[in-house]
C-alpha cells in the first residue's frame, strides 16, 4: 500500500514522526506543496521562502537517498490543498496520507478541509504530534485551562514529559527503488529570491542544522546562560530558522543537551538547562495559539488592551524599520535584521518595545515587519514575543517597566562593538558616545538625532497604557 508524506514544516528525514510512521506501513513517497500567495499573506519574506525553497531542494535530497521520491507542486494557496493532494492520491493510487501538525489557525483549517476532503474520497489520513512533545490541550491547568504564564507551563512540561515523546523517531531504511521519480524543483521567481540572507550562514537542510547544532554544544552552550544576552559576542545556536522549518527537531535538540548534561534539561549545567529553557517556550507560544486562536487573527491576547490608542506616524515607522531612530543600538538591530534576515533575541525584545512604547506604534506593524524580514519567521513565537513586548500579551512586560534603549546599550554592548559593526558612521567615536552620541557628533557623522525623548516617550506611553484601567 503506498503512503503519502505531506511534508511542512518538517524539512528532514531524520527523526519525522509522520514519515517514521509511513515507512513502518509501505512505500513511501513525498510531497511539497509550494503556497506562495499563502505565504505573503502571512507576511513571509523573501528570506525565509528562499530558505524554505533551498531546504526542499536538500530534502528531496535526502529522500531521494533513501529511493523516497518527493513530488513538489506550486498551488497558490492552502484553499488548493484538498484538490491537489487528491489527485496526487488518485494518480499513484496512494492508500494513506500522513502529516505532522501544525498550529496556528489558518494552518489548522487547511489540515481540517484536507483529512475531510479526502476521507470522503476514501482516504485514510493519520496527523501526528511532532513539532513538540505535548499536543495543545494535553498540559492545562489545574482548573482545564490552557497556561497563559510560562513558568508554570515549563514546570508542568517538566514533569509530566515521558522519555517517549522525547525520543528520536526511527529512519526509514532505504525502500526498494519505485518506478515514480522526483519532481524537479523549479527556480524561484525574481520576486521570492533573497540576495540578502548569506546561503553561507543559513546553508539549508538537516546536515547543516546538525552542524550546527554539534558546535553550538562544543563552543557555546555551556556558557549559554552568561553570553546569550551579549549581541557581539555570537552566544547563541542560531538555529531558530532550522527549528521554524523543521530542518532540525526539539527531540533532536533536547536529545543532545540530554547527552552532554548527564540525562538532564531541567538540572545540571546552567548553560544547558537554560537552552532547554528555550526551546519549552517555542513549545508555549504554540500551545497559546490554539488556545487563544484569536491571537491568529491580528487581536491581542489581553482583549483590554484593544482599545489602546497606538499613535499613526509613518515617518516615525521608516526610521524604526530603516535604523535611523537616532538610538544606535536600535538603529545597528534593525540594520543587521535587514541586513542579514536574524536579530539576536536581547535586541529582539529591545527594538519591540521600543517601536510598541517609545514610538507608541501598533505592535502588529512592528509584528509583520519583523516577519517580512526574519529567515527564522514563526508565526507563534513571533506574534508572542511582540504581545510581550507590547504588554499585550501572555506573560506580558508590565507596562511600566518600559527599557532604557542607552541603559540597556551599556550593559549588553558594553564596548559598543555590535554598534560599531552596524552603525559604522559611529564606529570611529569613543566607546561613551558610540552608545548616546552628542549633537554635534551627529552632525559630524551624519548619525540622526533621537526621534524621541527617552523620559517623554516612556510617560506617553504609561499615559496610554493607564487610559485602560
Ligand atoms: P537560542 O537562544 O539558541 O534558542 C534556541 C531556540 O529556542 C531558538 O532557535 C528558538 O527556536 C527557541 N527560542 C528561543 N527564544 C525563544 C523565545 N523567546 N520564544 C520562542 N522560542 C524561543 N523566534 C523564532 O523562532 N521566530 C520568530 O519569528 C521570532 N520572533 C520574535 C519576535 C520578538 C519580538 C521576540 C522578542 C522574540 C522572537 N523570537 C522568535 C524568539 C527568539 O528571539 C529567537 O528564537 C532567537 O533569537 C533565535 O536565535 P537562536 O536560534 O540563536 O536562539
């Protein structure tokens, strides 16, 4: 009986809880469902489809290895995917489709109307849990609610997560050769191609997530919990565009830090329960999703915070986007994600505030922006890391306590380094005003003077936020 992989998500071969299953019941062969006109929609940019579309290529790859063809279809949107995977099923008399789930809405509706498109033509369809170890739903409170505060979600994960759900998925071996051969993947579009995102960086595929998983374990992860809050100093995986696209798995993630810290994520080495950390926060913001769905439809997850005033101001916007804000280390963050498709996570939270309080922009602005640009764009843990910053959502930054864009500059660039390296006008200057340059040094360099008043700013903003209560 011929089985159908429906890959997403899950850009590997290697520890794939949908494909792992097929192999067990037949032939296997795959499929990639190219949605272009979906993904603008959902904001994504040119940096993470190329991503995507390099990552297919290595998949097929991979499949292809293990004599698993990978067919590929442009289809426009997930509206076409029911039709498409049905006369893919017809035309090679497949018996059973399999897919692993995924959880923002649009996504579960698509994988809604396609297990009933297809049961009703006599499909069998088997969805699984795989990009994370609980199934939403499966960790609730103790009143049945889903967690809206992280901490007491990890310490549940902690608890009730099984040796089983963490253990890496089998390989299929290596299938009889079939008489379907793959689909070549046809070039991008002009409109999709990146030339900003370094293919020497983010080389695609699970080899290379491997790679670079293996050295961030060698070289980092042990001093993870001091550097990870230092933008020069590279302290993190860098592996988030490979989890956000499956290239990589949290198994296989988890798996390691295991290895190398005595069986444990939630003791033992500080670097790496701290990584692990990480990792059960992805898992958080999906769970949020599908138990607030709303937050997939552009509303706040604290529905009070709907009738906040956010300010109109284009001009104020493009400096933002464009690092002219005349703050430099919010001006060298958003030069290095537009430059590069990747923002350190400090500078992350850092130049959201200041864009959601400071500028007092609406954060979903700043959300899509962030999306038309990150290589690692998540639906889920980009929309949460914005509602934290903007205190609308989950485990949200009490509004008061609004960053100091110089303060946080000295302590997390001490030597103004990342600002040196982004913001090269300022590179020459003492390391005093690289952080908080004077009028005339800007005049000098041609660096912008501040669109704000640090003091000013941050009272608009309580100001804004207190017309709530
Ligand atoms: P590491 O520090 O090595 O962490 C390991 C992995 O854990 C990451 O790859 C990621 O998968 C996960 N992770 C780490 N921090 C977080 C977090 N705060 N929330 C959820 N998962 C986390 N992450 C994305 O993957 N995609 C996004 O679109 C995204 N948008 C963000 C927007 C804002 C405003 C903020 C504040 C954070 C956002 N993050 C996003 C989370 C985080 O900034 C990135 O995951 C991290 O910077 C990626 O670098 P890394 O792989 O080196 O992370």
């Amino acid at each position: 009986d011929l089985q159908l992989v429906w890959f997403r998500n899950d850009l590997r071969t290697l520890d794939n809880t949908a494909l792992s299953a097929a192999a067990q019941r037949g032939p296997v062969i795959g499929v990639f469902l190219a949605t272009r006109e979906q993904w603008r929609r959902h904001q994504h940019g040119a940096a993470k489809i190329e991503f995507i579309h390099r990552g297919v290529r290595a998949l097929s790859d991979a499949l292809d290895a293990l004599n698993i063809p990978l067919l590929y279809r442009d289809i426009g949107d997930f509206s076409q995917a029911p039709q498409a995977l049905e006369e893919i099923v017809r035309e090679h008399d497949v018996t059973t489709l399999h897919f692993n789930r995924e959880y923002p809405l649009d996504e579960r509706q698509r994988d809604a109307a396609v297990s009933e498109h297809l049961h009703q033509a006599g499909i069998t369809v088997h969805d699984y849990t795989d990009h994370i170890a609980f199934e939403p739903g499966e960790l609730l409170t103790g009143q049945g609610d889903y967690y809206k505060v992280f901490t007491p979600f990890a310490k549940a994960w902690h608890q009730r997560v099984t040796a089983e759900q963490l253990a890496l998925r089998d390989t299929p071996a290596c299938q009889s050769a079939l008489t379907l051969t793959r689909n070549a993947i046809p070039a991008l579009p002009d409109a999709d191609r990146s030339d900003r995102v370094d293919a020497h960086t983010w080389v695609a595929g699970q080899d290379a997530a491997a790679d670079k998983l293996e050295r961030f374990l060698d070289a980092r992860a042990r001093r993870y919990a001091t550097d990870r809050d230092f933008p020069s100093l590279a302290g993190t995986s860098e592996l988030s565009a490979y989890l956000a696209t499956g290239m990589i798995s949290h198994r296989q993630c988890l798996q390691a830090v295991m290895a190398n810290n005595g069986g444990h994520l939630a003791d033992g080495d500080a670097g790496l329960k701290s990584w692990a950390s990480e990792l059960i926060w992805r898992e958080f913001y999906q769970h949020v999703a599908v138990g607030f769905p709303y937050i997939c439809q552009h509303q706040p997850f604290q529905s009070h915070t709907a009738k906040l005033k956010w300010r109109h101001s284009d001009p104020d916007f493009n400096a933002w986007c464009e690092g002219k804000t005349g703050f430099p280390l919010v001006d060298a963050a958003m030069r290095q994600l537009v430059a590069t498709g990747w923002m350190h996570n400090r500078l992350r939270m850092l130049t959201a505030m200041f864009l959601s309080k400071h500028l007092l922009l609406d954060w979903r602005r700043g959300e899509a922006f962030f999306m038309a640009h990150l290589v690692d764009g998540d639906f889920a843990s980009n929309n949460g890391g914005w509602q934290w910053a903007a205190s609308t959502g989950t485990d949200a930054a009490p509004y008061f306590r609004i960053f100091n864009p110089i303060t946080q500059s000295e302590r997390f660039d001490p030597k103004a380094e990342f600002i040196a390296h982004w913001v090269p006008e300022l590179a020459d200057l003492p390391i005093k005003s690289r952080h908080q340059p004077s009028a005339s040094e800007r005049r000098a360099t041609g660096y912008p003077q501040a669109i704000v008043d640090h003091k000013r700013a941050r009272q608009r903003a309580l100001d804004a936020f207190k017309e709530l209560d």
